[in-house]
C-alpha cells in the first residue's frame, strides 16, 4: 500500500474509532492510555519575549535586510544543518497580543478571552485545564526562571522556580542575568522533566527603544551567545544513554512587536512570531511531504534554511502529544506535523524495512494522535454547545459533525479552530442593549438640558433678542455627526487622527472666513490653521514611540537642548501671570516654575549634556526629581481645593479671577504631564495653550454687536467642537492611538524601578489622557471667561456662569455622542475579524476616556463656580 493509500485507511471512521475503542477502554483512563504517545523524555522551553520572525528566519526570506536581523545565527548554523534535526517555524499567535494572554493561550490550548488584559498587570492563577496542571498532575517536574507571570499565573506549580519582577520596562537585564545564571547550570541537573526560561529584554528594549535600535541588537547579540552555551550543554549529553539523548530544545516567543516595540493589537508584526524547535535525536528520515509545506531559501552564508509554520494555538495539544500526557480539557488545537514528526521517538520502531513503510507507519502513528487529539476537542465542543447560551448554530454543528464523522481528522480540527474564533466569545445582547440604551438616554439628558439651559438664558437675559440657530451650529452639529459616524468603520477608526484633524481644519477655516468677513484677528484664525497644519503633520509622521520615550541617541546636542525652549516660554508666560493673583494662586503657579526647572534638570542629567553637570548633580539622577515632582503637583492641587472653600470673588472680577484659577490649575497638572511625556511634553504643552488660547480668542467673533442675538446653544457650539476636535488630535499627536500597544508603558516607571500597581495605573492613566481629556477638560472655562465683560456689572457673573454651565453641558454632549457610536459600532462588529484588535480596544479607551471627562467635569464644576 502506498503513502496515499495510508492517509486513506488512517482517516476512515473504523480505523479512527477503533483506535479510540483501544486507547480509551472504560476501565483505563486517559493518563494510562496516552502514555503510548511518549515521545521525548525532557523539553526545553526558552521564552524571548516579543520575538519577532525577522529576529529568527534569515534575512533572506524578508524584502529588505534591516540591522537588527541575522543576529541568532546559532539558530541559522542549525537550521541549516543536515545532521541537525532542527527547525525554524514562524507561530502565528491570535490577537490580543499581550503577555499574558499569549502565555494563557500557549498553555491551555484555548483561544485568548479580550478582557484578560485587565489582567496584564497583576495575573490571577489560571482555573481553566492547561499544560502546567496537566504536567504536574502526571508527575512532570517543571523548574521556571525569569518572567514572575509564569508564578501568578501556576503558583504552587513548580518544583523550583526564580522568578524577576516583569513590569520596569526601564530594566533591560535583570530577569535576563536571572535566567542566564541559573539555566545553564540547571540543564547539567538530572531533577527535572520540563524547564521553562523566559526572557525579556527583547519586549523591553522595544517598548523604550524600539527595534531599531543598538539596545535592541545588543539583546539579541546577547541571546545569541547564551542559546550557544546551551546547544553547547545539550549536545555534549546527547549520546546514547545521556542526560539529554532524548531532549527537545523550543525557542520560541510569545508574540510579535511593531518597529516602535508595540505589542496587544492583530497587526502582522505583533502576531507573527518565532518558535525554533530541536531534537537532539536525528530522524531517520524526512517529514513526509503530504504534511511539509515549508518554504526554503539560503541564507547570507548559502546555507539552506527552510522555515515551517505553526499555529500557536497548536502548542499546548503537539507538547503533550510529545511529552505523552492528556490534552488541556479546553484545548481546540491540533497537533502539528512538522513538529511532531521532528522529534525522533515519533518514528518508533523503524530501524529496518524500506523508507515507503517507515513513512507507513509514521503516518498510521500520527493519525492515532489526531484520532485522540479529535476526540478530545470533539468532546469539548459538545460540551461547550450543550452548556453555553449561545453556543454554534445548526449547520456549523452539522458541519462539524459530518467532519468527525468522516474522521477527516486535520480538516476537523482546523475547521474547529476557525469556527472558534469567530465564536467561541460570547455576547449577551440584552446587555450590551442596557449598555447602548444608558448612553443613548445620557444623549438624550445632555440635550434637555442644553435646551432648557438655552431657553432659561433668553428668558432672563436676552428675552425676545435671540435665535437658537446659526450656521456655526449647523456646521458643528455636522461635523460631529460624521464623526461619530466613521466610527462605524474599521477604516475610518485606523485613520482617526487624520481624520479629526481634517475636521478640525474644517471649523478653522470657517473661523478664518468669519474673521477675514469683519476684517478681525485674521491674524489669530491665520495662526490656528498654521497650528492644525503642524499637528496635522505630527500625526501624518506617527510621531514614533523613539520621540516618545525619550530616545534622541542623536551625537548632538541639539536634540536635548531642543525642549527646553518650550520650557522656557511656559515658564515665561506663567512668571508674567502672576502679578494679578491672589497669594495662594501666586505660590501655586510659582510652584510649576520651579517643577519646570526640575523636569529640565532632570533631561539634562539623563541625556548626553550629564558630562557637563557637576557631580554633585548625581545624587539627584533617576527616580528623585520625578518624584518631587510629583509631590509637588499633589500639594499644588491640595492647595487650589483649599483656596476653593475660602475664597471671595467680587462679581466684577469673576473673568479674571476664573482665568487665574484655570491657570493654576492647568499649570500644576502640567509639569508631571511633562515629565511623563518626555521630551515631546513641552512642545505639545505649548500647542495647547497656544491653540487653546486661538480658538478663546476667535470665540470673541461671535460676542460682537452682529451676532449678539444668539442662544448660549449656538454661541458656543463652535468653539466647544473646536476644543474637543483640538483635544482628540493632541491624543494622536502624542503617539498614542486607540490600541493597547498604543499605551506608552515606560511612563509609568518614570520615577519607579518596581511595579506597584495602583501608581503606575495612575501615572500611565495621566500620560494616555492627560492632553487630550484632562488638560482640555480643566481648561474649558476659558472659552467664557476670557471674554468676560466686567462692564455690564449686575448680571454678567450669573450671565456667565450659565454660559459655563452650557459650555460643560456640550462638551460632554459630544463626548456621549462619540462613545455611544463607538458602543454601535462594537455591538454591529461583535463577529467582525477585526473585533479584538480594534473596535473593542477603540471601545475601551473612549468609555475611560468619556467616564474620565465626565468625572472631571463634575469636579472643575465644583471648582469654578463661585458661592453665590
């Protein structure tokens, strides 16, 4: 019988049953019976955090070469090598792509569940089935080192363990020294069955350098020499009767990373990753070619290198298959041929005969894998249908079903495994229609009490004058109508920045048309689009996470001199401010002087100009003027809730007075927003206050004679869509977008060397939010008090306040909009392929934004107005 004839017999129903009926009689059970799959005696896990394919695969299989490949050229030496039972597989993991959940989804076989990112930063123990319990439970002995998630996530789980805390960013060798000392020494120790060694410079190199980068290539330069010393131990005990005769060697990473070092979203780059695997036993022959469809080129040498590729669903069920014990309970995957074939005891009992029946009997070998494999996700499926809510539908069981039926055992467990992704998560639609209904009715409120709001203005200060329409209105209730529309769109939600500040653009045209029309501040209309031009080109560029994290490894000085020029203009501007303050505000925003000198005296000590300062300077390098900071900002804001329950306000000096209250509070915010940001902080700082103080400004247009006949409503509608436009471009500007690896992770170790996680969430939550929702937020009385006319004395003050009333009541009108649009959009693309790495991370970061904004507002309320 040939090899065709054998894929035809081990895929029939009676051979597959019958396997099922010997392996799985009803007085054994499952760890007895798979005993028979035992395949290798130890295994080898090497974790390198965030490895990309290019790091792995020669340069050779990629477009262009870039600095940071052919650097694991170990890996390449025996890939390439004929005596070598090695392999190069490109893993693809599914999005979300962060540590956890890819360490979750290699383990328990499943695939991984969104709101576990929750979770990244302090892991609760896996409940589900999974590899870990399943070793342990089989008398496996597992030694880990490196990464503390494996801990917390299987604690109790190992027999010895060195875990290093994961989350300092900042630190690039402390878990790598942790797991170079003691991994090499623990592979001479006959104690143990698993080793599991995981790394992490490479993931924190990217996220504070990016890929291209020298930190990055040291890294790997690094890992390079180590992964020798351990090939080095390996294959010196591999003979016949040795420590590692039967071992299997998997280097392998948990996700991808983009050229910034971003990681958590579905892109190429974040889930394409690497896993090369080794058996220190060489097989006899070839994987059959029914089950290779590796691509092979020669790399810079001329050696031939072939690469394979796997999914990362796949692992946990191909190492138990190899290690020969039961299958995750939840696991959906399949076991991989190519990997499963490399590993010499695969092909048992083939010493003698001719190469046509070794691969016979290869092939009968693996399908009895498959059967067992199919059965158990068979099993789980019917489970998982009889007790989920909603569970398949009819014909994807029916097709399921004839699937098994037919023991069409790869196509099963394929179709399994993508029937399951689009799935497998459940949405409970009553709830996430409470969920839409709340927002909409939110929606609903905001504009009731606008027009209440509205309604109440004529009637006591302008009765039978104004109209509660104008074309500003019409054109901003437009704009933000197509807005929240876009995000409908996966497209539009990719092209978010561009697109806000083409609208943006929009309303400052207008407004420059409005001043050219009454031959008025042309100049400060003109100055506005030149503002949107430049943050418009800031986005265009995705200003990188180098600019971001403070990686200006440019020679000159230029590059550290350069923000401290924006520094020194909003330290002018506040210094010129504090002639008219009362004495609290006065020590207040003198204050945020002095943390302006800190936060310039800090980028001096960390940059190339540190060889200039006088050594007494490096007592204070690090963590400590970050903290001062921080302190300092906490007791300037403690200060202004103090000046609030004591202060006087004369009516006549309410403009004046708010205008110095909004300065004190925007500058004491400012510094750790800075510091936080790096050293993009100021520029973008500026930016804001002179865009800010723009768009005040031109509001005065609309206060002139001509068009003092309209409403609150449509006064202001303008230049509050101006503001949030304004607003939601500086969150792009910043090098965030609405993605989990658009987070800027390093800012939250500003100042810290340890993880703690309730200061770093707040310092993380600042930096992601803090020019585009608080600042804007807390800078909203702007708009009505820099037009404050102390002129018309008896009713100006309560005339403006119900004018600030009006312009919070917009404002998070338009944030409602925007959000309950995005909530449409999650609920409408609940099975969309794009659903985990976009329009739910999109979702997440607008309901923080919009919950954050509304809280703010509440609390500025409470601060601005007067006790009258």
């Amino acid at each position: 019988m040939g090899v065709h004839g054998v894929l035809l017999c081990v895929t029939s129903p009676l051979c597959c049953h019958t396997t099922l009926h010997q392996w799985f009689p009803p007085h054994k059970n499952r760890t007895s019976t798979l005993q028979s799959l035992f395949t290798v005696d130890r295994i080898v896990i090497i974790v390198l955090d965030a490895l990309r394919i290019d790091f792995v695969a020669p340069s050779t299989f990629f477009e262009e070469k870039k600095p940071w490949m052919d650097k694991l050229q170990v890996l390449h030496k025996l890939a390439s090598d004929p005596e070598s039972a090695a392999r190069i597989f490109k893993a693809i993991a599914d999005p979300p792509t962060t540590s956890l959940q890819r360490l979750k989804g290699l383990t328990t076989g499943g695939l991984p569940t969104f709101i576990d990112i929750g979770n990244s930063f302090g892991a609760p123990a896996i409940v589900e089935d999974n590899l870990i319990h399943q070793l342990v439970a089989n008398g496996k002995r597992i030694v880990m080192m490196g990464d503390d998630t494996w801990t917390q996530l299987f604690p109790n789980h190992f027999n010895k363990s060195y875990p290093y805390p994961s989350f300092n960013v900042k630190d690039l060798d402390t878990v790598d020294n942790g797991c170079i000392s003691h991994l090499v020494p623990t592979l001479y120790d006959d104690d143990w069955d698993v080793v599991i060694a995981h790394f992490l410079g490479v993931d924190h190199a990217g996220h504070i350098f990016g890929v291209d980068s020298a930190q990055m290539i040291e890294k790997l330069e690094q890992y390079n020499e180590q992964l020798e010393k351990v090939v080095e131990v390996l294959q010196s005990q591999s003979a016949k009767g040795g420590l590692h005769e039967n071992t299997l060697l998997l280097v392998m990473g948990d996700h991808g990373q983009t050229i910034n070092g971003d990681h958590g979203g579905g892109t190429p780059e974040e889930v394409e990753t690497s896993i090369f695997a080794m058996s220190l036993k060489k097989p006899p022959l070839p994987i059959p070619s029914e089950f290779d469809a590796s691509s092979c080129k020669l790399d810079l040498l001329g050696r031939k290198v072939c690469v394979s590729s796997i999914q990362q669903l796949d692992f946990a069920a191909t190492v138990s298959a190899l290690l020969g014990i039961p299958f995750p309970y939840g696991s959906i995957g399949g076991v991989n041929p190519m990997l499963y074939g490399l590993v010499a005891g695969t092909w048992k009992n083939l010493e003698e005969g001719l190469s046509q029946q070794k691969v016979k009997e290869w092939m009968q070998n693996y399908a009895k894998v498959l059967c067992v494999n199919s059965w158990q996700v068979k099993r789980y499926i019917d489970v998982y249908t009889a007790s989920s809510v909603i569970g398949f539908s009819i014909d994807d069981l029916k097709h399921v079903e004839e699937m098994y039926a037919k023991a069409v055992n790869t196509c099963f467990l394929s179709s399994v495994a993508e029937l399951a992704r689009t799935k497998f998560t459940e949405f409970n639609l009553r709830t996430m229609g409470i969920g839409f209904g709340i927002l909409f009715m939110s929606i609903f409120v905001h504009l009731l009490f606008i027009v209440k709001v509205d309604r109440v203005h004529k009637d006591v200060f302008a009765p039978n004058e104004t109209s509660p329409v104008s074309f500003a209105l019409i054109v901003s209730c437009v704009l933000v109508a197509a807005r929240a529309c876009s995000f409908l769109s996966n497209s539009y939600i990719l092209e978010e920045g561009k697109m806000t500040s083409f609208l943006l653009g929009s309303l400052g045209v207008l407004s420059l048309r409005h001043s050219i029309m009454r031959k008025k501040m042309i100049l400060e209309a003109t100055t506005f689009i030149l503002i949107i031009s430049i943050l418009r080109f800031t986005i265009e560029l995705n200003l990188s996470k180098q600019g971001s994290n403070e990686v200006l490894d440019s020679k000159m000085y230029v590059a550290d001199v350069a923000p401290l020029l924006p520094l020194i203009i909003l330290a002018y501007m506040l210094y010129k401010s504090i002639a008219s303050c009362k004495w609290v505000l006065k020590l207040v925003i003198t204050g945020s002087i002095f943390s302006y000198i800190l936060v310039a005296l800090h980028w001096i000590l960390e940059s190339n100009l540190s060889n200039m300062t006088h050594p007494i300077f490096d007592v204070i390098k690090g963590n400590v003027i970050p903290r001062v900071i921080y302190i300092m900002g906490i007791a300037q804001l403690l200060s202004l809730v103090v000046f609030r329950f004591f202060e006087e306000v004369e009516r006549a000096k309410w403009g004046e007075t708010t205008m110095m209250k909004g300065v004190a509070m925007l500058s004491s915010w400012s510094s750790t927003l800075m510091i936080l940001s790096g050293r993009q902080g100021p520029w973008i700082a500026l930016a804001l206050v002179v865009g800010g103080w723009m768009i005040s400004r031109l509001k005065g247009l609309e206060e002139d004679q001509k068009n003092a006949k309209i409403g609150v409503l449509a006064c202001y509608s303008s230049s509050v869509t101006q503001w949030s436009l304004f607003g939601s471009c500086l969150f792009f500007c910043t090098g965030h977008w609405c993605a989990f690896d658009g987070l800027r992770y390093a800012a939250a170790f500003v100042g810290f060397d340890e993880f703690t996680i309730i200061p770093q969430a707040i310092l993380l939550t600042i930096e992601t939010y803090g020019f585009s929702h608080i600042l804007p937020t807390l800078g909203l009385p702007f708009l009505v008090a820099y037009n404050y006319n102390s002129s018309i004395k008896p009713k100006q003050t309560p005339h403006s306040l119900i004018q600030l009333f009006q312009v919070y009541l917009i404002y998070g009108l338009i944030m409602a909009i925007t959000t309950t649009f995005t909530v449409l959009c999650v609920i409408i693309q609940r099975r969309h392929l794009m659903v985990w790495g976009l329009f739910a991370p999109k979702f997440v970061f607008d309901v923080v934004g919009l919950i954050l904004t509304d809280v703010l507002i509440c609390l500025s309320s409470l601060f601005y107005f007067v006790q009258t």
